[in-house]
C-alpha cells in the first residue's frame, strides 16, 4: 500500500501497479494502436498513391504521430487516466495527491513514452519500474503521476470493526490533529486483527496504544472505556471527520443513528464487523432490579397458596385418592 496525501490533508491508501500488470496493459495498448495504425496506413497509401516522395514521408510521420502519440493521449485525457489495456487490467493513471490527471500530464507522459517505450522496445520503462519503489516509470516522475490498482480483492480488504453504540460521538471534541500518521497505521491494523491475538497480548497492546493516542490528544483515555473500544471510537471519529470533510455527510455503512451517543444498543454500521464476545460493557451500568412479572388480562389469577392440613386459609386439601380407615 502506498500512503498519499491529499491537498486537504485527507490521507489516501492507494495499491501502486507493479510491472507484470503495467506490461500486460502496455502490450495490450501497443497491440491495438499497431492494428490501428497499420489499418490507417494501408488507407493513406492507397488514397495517397500520386504524391512524391517527400509528401508521402511527412505523411507517414504525420501517421506515426497521430495514431500512436496523439491518440493514446487523447484517451487517457478523456478518460481520466484509462486505456484499454488499463481497463482490462483494472489500472488508472492519477497524480501524485491521488487526484485525476489532466492534459499535460498525459502529454508528458505520451512524449517521454515515445522514447522509453517505443525507441527503446521497452527496456528502459521496465528497469525504471523496477528500480522504482511504487513502479513508476521515468515518464511518471517527470509527469508527477502514479498507475494505481482499481480493483483490489475483496478478500483482502480488512475492516475497522464499529465502536460500541455507547460511545459513538463521545470524543466529538477531541483533537485528534497531532497524532501522527504512523500512529494511526498502527491502530488501525491492531483494530482489524485483534480477534486473533491472545486476550491477555491483546489487551497489553490496546492498552500501550491508547495510552499514545492519549499523550498525542492532551486528554486522558476515560477510567470506564476499556482501551480496545476507546481506540475503535477515536478511529470512528477519525473517519467521520474526514468524510465530513471531503464529501460533507457521514462514513458509508452509518444508518440514521450513527454519530449520536444515544445510538441503539446492537447497533452496528451496515458491512463491518461487530467486536468479538464479549461485548464491551456500557458505562455506569447499573444491575436492574427483579420485576414481577406482569399479570396477563387474558390469564386467571393466581390461586392463594395453602398447605395440606392448614384449615386457616380455607382451602380444601387435595385430592389423593387415599380413604383413611374408619
């Protein structure tokens, strides 16, 4: 995972394409435009056939420009970073702030491709990527871009389980702007695997943990939330604040309670995990006193309770089936 961070300070996990699929998509390009241009060509020269030949080589340069340079960077331009062999390998062009590229950047892109692609059948793109920590190409740092996985499996995506219902909204005014960004990785992956560590390593960990996003808040982690949940609601609000921020509502999967403490208890988002038993307990709960059950109008009222013998409450013994002797 490759961390970016955008203009408005929202961290980005982006998954940088690696060289076996950047090739895949190139090869498929590359196959497309030749068939493309190749097809073009055969036209200009049957409709071109009278020219001398210095019209026919600008021509020909002319062609050679066109459908391999210009075309490809018209289609990423058009489609914000895709080709047809990105879309086939699940791939997109983007900067390096994860937005989507414009025209000069698939200009530069397209000029220094010409070169590194073309001219050199690929081996400098490919020693570029592989000497490259994300897999960029000479093209892509010139340009400031990054060929990023769209499609990621959902098998390997981890999910940040839910904060307890009792404790959505509670850090609403905590200043979480300090914490650094390492410290968050390290919550979040915690988060998402504590069901397989032992309880006791586990607790250990969330404790250690929640001291630091406390020393990095200025505000204590409260005596009655245990260290587990207290970090599951920090990130919550973490999330909550930048959705708010980047698209003004709430994160995916809150239904209409979530964001209020008085959220219902079992209440949990739409899509995420619950926390393994058992459940964290409330805050100042209280045992309820026993009810008596209440009495059902539709039901008969409860006989008074007599013993064998007792002719104080008036009622007859029961029946036994026993005759004594006379």
């Amino acid at each position: 995972m490759s961390e970016l961070v955008t203009g408005e300070a929202v961290a980005l996990e982006l998954r940088p394409a690696k060289l076996p699929s950047r090739a895949l998509a190139v090869l498929i390009d590359l196959a497309v435009a030749f068939a493309v241009y190749i097809a073009v060509t055969m036209t200009i020269v049957a409709a071109t056939a009278s020219l001398d030949d210095a019209a026919s080589a600008a021509v020909a340069v002319a062609t050679f420009l066109l459908v391999l340079v210009g075309v490809p960077i018209a289609v990423e331009t058009l489609s914000r970073g895709k080709s047809l062999g990105k879309l086939a390998c699940g791939l997109r062009v983007v900067r390096d702030d994860g937005g989507p590229i414009r025209f000069r950047h698939a200009l530069v892109r397209g000029a220094v491709g010409v070169v590194e692609i073309l001219m050199t059948f690929g081996v400098v793109a490919c020693i570029a990527s592989l000497v490259s920590a994300r897999g960029r190409r000479i093209g892509d740092v010139v340009a400031g871009t990054l060929v990023v996985r769209e499609r990621v499996p959902t098998g390997q995506a981890a999910f940040v389980p839910a904060p307890p219902p009792w404790l959505v909204g509670r850090f609403a005014q905590l200043d979480l702007s300090a914490v650094p960004e390492g410290l968050w990785l390290a919550v979040r992956q915690y988060l998402t695997r504590m069901g397989q560590l032992d309880p006791q390593v586990g607790h250990g960990m969330a404790g250690r943990l929640a001291a630091d996003v406390a020393a990095h808040t200025g505000t204590p982690v409260p005596t009655d939330v245990p260290p587990a949940a207290f970090l599951a609601a920090v990130v919550h609000e973490r999330q909550s604040r930048e959705a708010q921020r980047a698209f003004g509502a709430a994160p995916h999967g809150g239904g209409p309670h979530s964001g209020r403490p008085g959220a219902p208890a079992g209440y949990a988002p739409t899509g995420a995990p619950s926390y393994p038993a058992p459940s964290y307990p409330a805050p100042h709960a209280q045992p309820a006193a026993p009810v008596a059950p209440a009495q059902d109008a539709f039901s008969k009222p409860a006989a008074p309770s007599s013993v064998p013998g007792d002719r104080d409450g008036g009622a007859e013994p029961p029946a036994t089936g026993f005759a004594p002797p006379a």
